[in-house]
C-alpha cells in the first residue's frame, strides 16, 4: 500500500470513530492550541500571525470533545494564522 493510500486510510478510519461520538453528544467544546517549530521538514508549518506577534512556523490544533463524554470527536491540523 502507498504511502498516500495509508493516509487516506488512516484518515478514512479516525471519520467513523470521531462521527461515531460525536453522534452520542449533545454538546461539544473545543480547543485551539499552536505549536511552533524551526524544523525545516514539518511541511505544514507556515508562518502565521498570533497573540504574542512572534513570526514564526506554527502549526495550530484544533479538538473537539463531546461536554457530555469527555471524549474527542474532531482533531485536525492547521497550518499558518488562524482567527
């Protein structure tokens, strides 16, 4: 299997599980968290504006977690700035 095929997947997979709870919540919260990196060979690190006016490659995350369970229904990657 390609490696573009194993990530598709992957993400294909981690749908039904995270659509699955998020189907048993009535209520969901969320985080947005941001990384930075000087890594050269994080590809997804864009230089983004943030709160602390640092200009540098970050990548953000975004979670959702069911209020009622606790548990993660969305984790997704976000390259650069985000509002």
């Amino acid at each position: 299997m390609a490696h573009g095929q194993r990530k598709a997947v992957n993400r294909d997979g981690q749908n039904i599980i995270f659509k699955k709870l998020a189907d048993m919540s009535n209520q969901l919260v969320y985080d947005l968290s941001s990384m930075f990196s000087r890594s050269m060979s994080i590809n997804q690190a864009e230089k983004g504006y943030n709160k602390n006016k640092i200009q540098v490659p970050q990548i953000n995350l975004a979670l959702l977690c069911s209020a009622d369970t606790g548990l993660p229904t969305m984790i997704r990657s976000l390259p650069g700035s985000v509002k």
